[in-house]
C-alpha cells in the first residue's frame, strides 16, 4: 500500500498503524454516535506519518458529514469551554475597524472576545451550529470557503481558524481560497491541535480520528504550510496544559508509563482487556497529581499559527 501525503506530496509506502473501522465504530456508538454509514465498503483505515513535512494523516480519508457535526453541534463542551488560548491570542491581533473571517466559527463563539466594530463574517457547515449563531443576530452563513471565496478577492484583513485545519480533506483548496480573500499583508491565524503534545499519547482518543480529525498538524508541519503557500510566519504559539485538560493530562501521563513499563506499543484504539483495566488504574492513580503545577510547564492541547499574506 502506499499514499501520498496531502500536504507536500510525498509518497509514503510504510505505515505508522492501521485501524479496523469496526471498533471506531463501536466506540463512537458508545457515546451514541452513529457512524457506520461513513465507513461503508472500508474495513480499515491506514494511519501515515510524513517525515518530510510532519503532517499525521489517514487513507483513506472519511470525513463526518452534516449529521455529525451538526450532533456534536449540540453538545455545549464541542464549541463553547473556558480556555480558549486561540481566541486571546487572535484578538490581540485586531485593530479597530478590521475585518475578519472566521472559517469553520461554529456558534460565532469569537464574536464574545472581538470589539463590535470589527466587522465579522463566520463561515460554518454545521447546519444546526449556524442556526444556534443566527439566532444570536450573528452573520454566520452554511458554506465553505472555496465557495465563499468566489467574488471576495482582497476583502479581509484577517482570516482565522480554529481547530479547523485538522478536518479539512483538500488543504490545497483551502489554504489557497483562504488566500484569495485576504487583503495584501493580510493576517491568517490557525489553531489546530499540537500532536507533538501530550494528546499524541492518549488511547481511544476519538475526537483525534476519522471521522472527525483527517490530519494531525504540529509546529514543523505547520512552518511547512506557510512556506508552501507563500506567507511569512509572523508568530508561533503553543498554550501549555489548561484548566480543562490538567485532569486528562495526568491521565495520559500515568497511563502511558504504566503501558510502556507493561510493555504495550502505543496504538490509537484498545479493545484488550488488559489495556482497560490499566485505564481504570491510571485514572485512580492519577487523581493526587492533579493538585500538582506539572502541568503548567507542559505544552497542552493547542498550537497557533499567526502567518502574512505576502503582497
């Protein structure tokens, strides 16, 4: 089997793991989730690192479609927690009058930390996350940006991001229309989750795979982007562990000590039995580090990206 990489199109012929797309299955259906249409005619899903740019990504790709999202949609954790690092770091950003797009905006959840007289557009595909924006006066529209795009060129000064980039099946596309509708120096700032992190180690994590994460970006995948699509990195950031996931993260911590002392190879999905009581036992384990400030030095779930359009 081999693949080409969807970022610098490099041909790759040795996997990192492969995935049966039954258990996925099974596990979604766990948290009530109904995937199984998504996988028709696929019984695995190859997962693929690529050393030349350091994109993570799966072949083949199967994306969630309206259904999906517009579910998640409706669960206040998935669009709307404290600790938001991407809006923050955006805002400072913004200079009065600005206009801003924000592709992939969900509810609209940035317009709580933008100045009112930025003028804002969100772009969203979930159905149900456009509605619950609109009902909130705000000028978010169902499209994506290739199509949104098309009669736009140069109309913003920023466009943003967040956690976005990490689902998108054609980066080339995407990137590129998101180009066309910046202004000469224009800003594009990109929040995706950091592999590099400790989120890499978390087991049955599936939130980080099809049919919801497509890609894995980290700092040297993301360097590569910019210079592909010609724009200069203005700034990189990554948060360290929050408030939100300071619990997971001492979990996957003490989980991943235990499996390697064990003797476990690390995958993305358990089923082993084994591997389930040693997840009951990192939880256990781990509750009295909670208290501690480890995590505070700990690179945590995000990575942003501040890039400018060259003129």
């Amino acid at each position: 089997m081999s693949c080409i990489c969807p970022l610098c199109k490099e041909r790759h012929k040795k996997s990192t793991e492969v995935i049966k797309t039954g258990l996925l299955i099974n596990l979604w259906r766990k948290r009530t989730f109904e995937v199984a249409s998504l996988f028709l005619g696929v019984d695995k899903i190859t997962k693929f690192y690529c050393r030349k740019c350091g994109l993570g990504f799966y072949d083949p790709k199967i994306a969630g479609d309206n259904d999906f999202y517009s579910k998640l949609a409706k669960e206040e954790w998935y669009y709307l927690h404290e600790d938001k690092s991407e809006f923050t770091f955006a805002n400072a950003l913004i200079q009065e009058n600005n206009s801003v797009v924000d592709i992939g905006s969900g509810r609209g959840a940035f317009t709580k930390y933008i100045d009112k007289k930025v003028d804002y557009t969100g772009l969203e595909l979930s159905s149900d996350a456009v509605k619950f924006a609109q009902t909130d006066n705000l000028n978010v529209t169902e499209q994506t940006i290739e199509r949104y795009s098309e009669g736009k060129k140069s109309k913003h000064d920023l466009a943003v991001a967040f956690q976005v980039l990490e689902h998108i099946e054609n980066i080339d596309s995407f990137i590129l229309s998101t180009r066309e509708v910046l202004k000469p120096n224009g800003m594009l700032i990109i929040a995706v989750p950091n592999n590099d992190s400790f989120i890499r180690y978390a087991p049955n994590n599936l939130l980080n795979l099809p049919p919801h994460h497509l890609l894995h970006w980290n700092e040297q995948s993301l360097r590569y982007m910019a210079d592909k699509y010609d724009f200069e990195v203005v700034d990189v950031f990554k948060e360290k562990v929050t408030n939100v996931h300071r619990n997971w993260f001492y979990f996957i911590l003490v989980n991943k000590y235990i499996m390697k002392l064990l003797g476990f190879r690390y995958k993305s999905l358990y089923e082993n039995l084994y591997v389930k009581i040693i997840r009951k036992l990192s939880v256990f384990i781990s509750f009295p580090l909670r208290f501690s400030n480890l995590h505070k030095n700990k690179d945590g779930h995000t990575i942003i990206i501040a890039l400018r359009k060259s003129s």
